[in-house]
C-alpha cells in the first residue's frame, strides 16, 4: 500500500528525507511516482536495462509492436508539460503508443483554468479523475512531489511521472543516460571503474543532478564535475556523493581532463533559470567539445548530451562513431515505456512473451 500523507503538512512532507519519502513513492517496495533518483537501486536499473532491450526487440516485428499496442488500450496519459520540451515531450508520447496508451496534453497555463484561479491541487485532482498516468514537467522545483503528496490523500492516487522539476530532477533522463552508458560499455569491460565528465552548467542542470546520484551504483566509477566556478555541482549533490563514496574530482578545467575521459556528458547553459539582472553567457567556449578535441579522446569514449544543444558541442562530432547523443535520445522512448510497463506490472508479460520467443527460436532469452 502507497502510505497516505495526511498526517503530514506540505512543508512537514517536503522536509523529509529521500529515504522517509519512499513508503509514500513506492508500493510494495516497487516505484509508483517516479519523482526522484534516489528512489531508483541497482536492481531496479538492471531490471529497467533488460526491460529495455526487450521491448526494442520486439518492437522490431510488426506481430511483436502489436503485442505491446495491445498490452494498455485501457491506460490514459496526461502529458502536463508546463514548460518547453521537445524530445522528452515526444518520448513519453510515443512510449506510450509503443504500449497502446492513450495521450491528451496540456502544454500551455493560459488556455488551463489555473488561469481562473484553480489552483495546483484541483487541476491535478482534475487530471486523475481522467487519466491512468500524470506526466509532468514543471519549472517549480517540488511540483511533481507535490502532486504526489495531493493524489496519495485522494481516491485516485494515479502515478505522477517527473519529466523535469525546475533546476532539480530529471529521473527518467537519468534512466535513459544510464542505459546509454551501460549499452556503451557493454563490449568493453563495463561502465564500473570507468571515468565520466560530467561538463557545463552543474549547478542547474537537472539532468546531471539525477545521473550524479546513479553512478553510485557502480563501484569503482570516477566523475569529474568539470565546470565554470559559478556553475559548480551544489552541495547537496556532493554530499551524496561523499556519502555513497563515489571518486568525484570538481575541477574548472574542461580540455586537460580529456584524455581520461571512457564518457563525456556535455550540458548547456541553463540560463532560463537566469534571476534579476545577472544574465548568464550563452554558452563557455574554455567548456566546449570541438572536433578538434576528438583525436585526444579514447577509442570507446562515449558522447553524451541531454540536447537541446548550442556551441558547447561542436555539430561537425555527429558522425564520429563515438557520438551517442542521437542514441541516447531515441533510447529515452524504450527506456520510459520500460518504466510504463513496470509500473502497472505490465514488464511481467512482456518478459514472458520475449522468453515465449526465445523458446520458439531456440536461444537464450538473456539480452
Ligand atoms: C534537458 C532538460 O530539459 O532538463 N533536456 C531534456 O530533457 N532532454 C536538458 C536541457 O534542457 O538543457
């Protein structure tokens, strides 16, 4: 069972730890709001790895695509995205197709009646009482926690899926990145004990916030959190790290860490989050991968970014075969009709119908 906030104020829940959040999150120990990295262990990302792969592959035959549009007709998503979204927007709407749920949207607060005064609470209570799903990127930091904390006192506790809070989480973009990575090295050796750039703006980028935390589980992996001194990791993050025991170097150099990098994960300046009249530059040219950085690179070192891009990621990289930006993003369609179908316990199916295939064809149903 979800446990029920109601013994809980808003600021008394907000204040809890990740940790004491969990009963509320999770059910049964298994994630029902996805709002958070550290709600994710290392089972729960093998698990979402396999998943993965198998739904690509039966994607691939028409009788396996209608196999998975037949799995949740009776499911519907709403994609509440209240700030701009390209490829996250996309993958979750066509996540949901693969698995034959069904999508309405509300992309813009002027034509929602929040603009009559409703207020956040209702308009997500408005949501549940039609949907199966909340999916919600938001520019408020907390929102998609709030959300939670609104439904899990209703008789409708739907799962909210975090797709971005403000400059804190991006969850299911840390779950596609790890699969990213963990694909990457899977013919070379691993992604444990392998040294990952993390580059750009760290302190607001959300992405690398929710990844930072994932590297945890892989021992013996080096980080090094490459950034202008004003757009350093925060604290919070580095205490996570320090806790876990992760090998993490902060360092205001880009270029002399190079060399050692098996991944680079590039990010932008995320300057909507600018305040007042300090207004960020566009990009950092001293924190810019060019294509005249790739001969310094390693063979197998992986190239990351969570795109949109701007200058810190030179487009003449794109056909280097160590670009993965264009994978990672298509991975992020596979990867969140993984998390879909794990959430409503639809993966079970899923993997006995692949393990079904596995037999017919005569081979192992390990991918
Ligand atoms: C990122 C985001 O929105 O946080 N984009 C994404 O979801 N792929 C990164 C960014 O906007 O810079």
């Amino acid at each position: 069972m979800l446990s029920e906030t109601k013994n809980l104020t808003w600021p008394e829940f907000q204040a809890l730890s990740p940790e004491e959040k969990k009963p509320y999150f999770n059910e049964n120990g298994k994630i029902f709001h996805c709002l958070h990295s550290q709600q994710f262990d290392r089972e729960f990302i093998d698990h979402i790895y396999k998943l993965t792969n198998v739904i690509r592959s039966i994607s691939k035959s028409k009788k396996g695509a209608l196999f998975l549009q037949g799995l949740m007709p009776h499911y519907k998503a709403m994609l509440y995205f209240m700030q701009p979204s390209t490829r996250t927007y996309l993958s979750f709407r066509t996540a949901c197709q693969i698995l034959g749920i069904q999508t309405s949207d509300v992309r813009d607060a002027s034509i929602s009646s929040e603009v009559k005064g409703e207020t956040f609470e209702d308009t997500i209570r408005t949501f549940s009482s039609y949907f199966n799903f909340i999916i919600m990127r938001h520019p408020k930091e907390g929102y998609a926690e709030q959300a939670a904390y609104c439904l899990n006192n209703s008789e409708r506790p739907i799962p909210i899926l975090n797709a971005g809070s403000g400059k804190d989480q991006h969850p299911t973009q840390a779950i596609l990145d790890i699969y990213t990575l963990i694909r990457s090295f899977e013919h070379h050796g691993g992604l444990e004990g392998k040294t990952i750039i993390l580059a750009g703006d760290l302190l607001r980028g959300r992405t690398v916030r929710s990844l930072s935390k994932l590297i945890s589980f892989f021992p013996g992996t080096k980080l090094i959190l490459s950034s202008p001194e004003k757009f350093k990791m925060s604290e919070d993050v580095i205490s996570f790290l320090k806790e876990k025991k992760v090998h993490y170097t902060v360092s205001h150099e880009f270029v002399k860490h190079l060399p050692d990098a098996d991944a680079i994960y590039m990010t932008r300046v995320q300057d909507e989050h600018d305040t007042g009249n300090d207004k960020s530059e566009k990009s950092f040219p001293e924190f810019s991968l060019r294509a005249e950085h790739l001969p310094i690179l390693k063979e197998h070192c992986a190239i990351m970014h969570p795109l949109p891009r701007r200058e810190e990621l030179d487009s003449a990289i794109d056909n280097d075969p160590r670009a993965k930006y264009w994978r990672q993003e298509r991975n992020g369609m596979w990867a969140r009709a993984a998390l879909m179908s794990h959430i409503t316990g639809y993966d079970q199916k899923i993997m006995c119908y692949w393990a079904d295939i596995c037999k017919q064809a005569n081979h192992t149903a390990d991918i």
